[in-house]
C-alpha cells in the first residue's frame, strides 16, 4: 500500500493529455508535405489548443503541493469557517478526500461522511478517498459512501456541518443548482453551520448570486456571508481566469 496520501488537483490529466496530443498533431502538420496553406492553418489551428493546454498545465502546477498548493490553501479556508465543536460533519463531492481528511484532523472528535458520485469522467475514487484517510489517521472516523448531490440518501437535519468545494456546478443530474445546494441545506440541522465553495459567480451555472441568497435566507438560513476567494486568498492572474477559478466564491452560513 503507499504510504503517502494521493490528492489530485482538481484539473483531469487526460483532459490535459488530450489537449496536448491535439496541439502537437496541429503542430506535426505544418511538417507535412501538403500545401502551404494547409501547414498554416494546421499551425493557427494549433495555438488555441496550446493556450487551453497552457492554462491546464499551469493551473495543475498551481493547485499542487509542489506548485503554489491552492488547492490545499482553499481546503484550509474552508476548515477555518467551519466553527468549533463540530461533531456530525458531510463533505459532498468529497474527490480524493482532501477537505474531509483535514476536516477530521482538525477536529478531532467529529465523526464524518463524505459523499461523491466519482463518475467515470473524474480520476478520484471511494478507494483513493479510504487509502488516503487509512494513511492520515483518521479511518476511523471518516464513512466514504458513492450518492448524487441532487438526492442525498440522509434524513433531514443528520449533520452538524455541510461543507462543499467545487461540487454543485459539477451535478449533472440537476439543471437547478439552487435546488442541489438546498437538498445540501435539508441535511442540515438547525443551527447548524454550512460552508460552500463553488463557482457562484456564474450567472450561467447559479444564476444571480444575490438572488441565490435571498432564496436561501427565505428558507429561514442566516448570518450569510459571502466573499469572492480572491478576496481571501491572493492568487496569480491565471487562476483567476473565468474558466478556472474566477467566478470562485464562498458561501456560509447558519440554518
Ligand atoms: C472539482 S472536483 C472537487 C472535489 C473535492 N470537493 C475537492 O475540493 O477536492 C468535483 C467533484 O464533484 C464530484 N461530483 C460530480 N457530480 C457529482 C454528483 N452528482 N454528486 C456528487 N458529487 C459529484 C466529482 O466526482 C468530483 O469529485
């Protein structure tokens, strides 16, 4: 078994690998002999697919631990909102276990869940998620179990704290995302603390985010706060990019 925890970033290497073949096939054509307008079309074709390859490598680079470790850093922000004495605690989208596994580090008489659909289209697995809490410490206390976002299988009110990061815009089983995030708020007992990370600046995926918070406080939630990640944690101006992490923002609140 390995002895070191396995935590992906969130960009897919084989969306990368494609990328990359695609730029180098447009690149290998402007060496073919076909005519010359051919070979450079082959090359301007090729530089879009060598920006987005840019982009992915980068942010990969960035997210990781031997990069600039974002990702880890925005798990910790995320730990940091989430108050004290926290004993039932849900993660849903929980990826490779990264945000739950230090979760239960920090707090350590939780018990927790964390919940993915680990479709075939992501590389993170339950196993992954088990092997890294086993590794961590903390299998003891962390329950790792295959759901969709959309239809959790828990009662109303079974958890303390739900945290989320990066999830609700991924839930394909739902065109409305309001109504993902509120199945997230049913399984919040009252009281309880709530902190989600997601892409809520998009208008297209979330609607208008005031209008997503005004529905939820309708649904009697408070002490929202609300904060674009860029305003906790400075990042380089690629990660800012609209299609990486800027419209990344922070929702928490108390039900
Ligand atoms: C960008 S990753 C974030 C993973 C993790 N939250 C983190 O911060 O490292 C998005 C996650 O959403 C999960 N996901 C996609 N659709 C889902 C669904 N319908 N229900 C639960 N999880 C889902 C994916 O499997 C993936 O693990």
């Amino acid at each position: 078994m390995n002895t070191k925890p396995n935590y992906q970033t969130w960009i897919r290497m084989n969306k990368l690998l494609i990328f990359l073949c695609l730029s180098l096939l447009l690149l290998l054509g402007t060496l073919f002999p076909i005519p010359v307008y051919l070979r450079v079309l082959s090359g301007v074709l090729s530089l879009p697919f060598l920006y987005i390859a840019f982009i992915l490598s980068y942010s990969i680079y960035q997210f990781s631990a031997f990069g600039g470790n974002y990702q880890s850093r925005i798990h910790d922000l995320i730990v940091s909102k989430v108050d004290g004495g926290a004993e039932k605690i849900l993660d849903i989208g929980t990826g490779s276990g990264s945000l739950i596994i230090k979760l239960a580090k920090h707090f350590p008489s939780s018990t927790l869940t964390g919940i993915d659909y680990w479709g075939e289209n992501w590389e993170y697995s339950k196993v992954q998620c088990e092997q890294n809490a086993e590794i961590e410490g903390v299998s003891n206390r962390i329950h790792f179990l295959k759901a969709s976002a959309s239809k959790l299988p828990f009662q109303d009110a079974a958890f303390d704290v739900v945290v989320s990061c990066l999830t609700f815009h991924e839930v394909k089983d739902s065109t409305d995302k309001t109504a993902v995030i509120k199945e997230a708020l049913r399984c919040l007992k009252p009281g309880g603390d709530f902190v989600f990370m997601d892409l809520f600046q998009d208008e297209k995926t979330f609607g208008d985010v005031n209008e997503l918070i005004a529905s939820l406080m309708k649904d009697g939630v408070s002490d929202i706060e609300s904060y674009t990640l860029a305003e906790y944690i400075p990042m380089p101006s690629i990660l800012l990019n609209k299609k990486v992490l800027g419209h990344g923002m922070i929702i928490s609140g108390r039900k």
